[in-house]
C-alpha cells in the first residue's frame, strides 16, 4: 500500500510551499506534482482558507512570486540572444516566432501583475502620485 499526500497542516511543510512560490513562476498545481511530499493543491487551498497563519505567509509568497516574475518579464524582453539566426545561406535573419513567444511571454506576465498586485503594477490614473508613488517608485527604481 502506498502512502497518500498529507493533509494535515505542518508548520514546516507550509514555509517549504511559500518559499518555493516565492522564488518560482510556477503555479500551485505544477509545484504540488514536483513535491510529491506535499499535500495536494486541493488541500493548500483548504489551508489557505481555514489557517490564518498560512494564509499569512502563502499572502507574502504569492507577492514575493509577482515581483519575480516582474523581474523575469524584464529579463526576457532585454534578452536579445535568440532573435536571430542564420539560415542555410549564412544570412542572419529575424526568428520572428521566438520574438512573438517573448512578447506573449511578457504581456502575460504584466497583465497578470497588475491583477494580482493593481495598486504596484496596475495601470495609474492619479497625475500627484503622493507619497504613495514616492515609495513605489523608490520600490521600482531599488529593483533595476
């Protein structure tokens, strides 16, 4: 008989999720099939509703996770390496599918932040930002 995944909460599996959100741009489900020793996503969605204490935490990794797919985003739309190629004939020309992918890449990943985090990624309607725009531009400009 083979042992089924945990559903009890446990403190130290629970921080093992976060971080791994935190530094991954995976979702939940693919990260549960990769961490077989983890419960199901069925049951982190349970615990996220059900402890205040992960609920916390898995909070903060999902916000640690948009920041590093913002960085992510910036890294595919300066990375140039494979916009070119060389055809049968020696000529350099546009991989015109391969910059169409990053740019998908990219409009995905902005559009997804500035859902999950409007009021640091979404689109500003105010012309005086405020100190509020003092410090997400203090954020942003911290990050390049």
């Amino acid at each position: 008989m083979t042992a089924g995944r945990p559903t009890d909460y446990n403190p130290e599996i629970a921080e093992e999720i976060c971080n791994t959100i935190a530094s991954s741009d995976v979702g939940i489900k693919k990260l549960c099939k990769r961490n077989p020793h983890w419960p199901g996503h069925e049951a982190i969605r349970r615990w996220v509703n059900t402890k205040p204490e992960f609920r916390g935490q898995y909070v903060d990794a999902k916000a640690a996770q948009i920041d590093w797919l913002v960085e992510r985003a910036y890294e595919v739309a300066t990375d140039s390496t494979n916009d070119t190629f060389t055809d049968d004939e020696g000529n350099e020309k546009c991989d015109a599918e391969w910059v169409s992918r990053c740019r998908l890449h990219v409009d995905y990943i902005k559009w997804l932040s500035s859902k999950l985090a409007p009021k640091i990624y979404g689109d500003r309607k105010e012309v005086n930002p405020g100190e509020e725009g003092q410090s997400l531009l203090h954020k942003l400009i911290d990050k390049l």
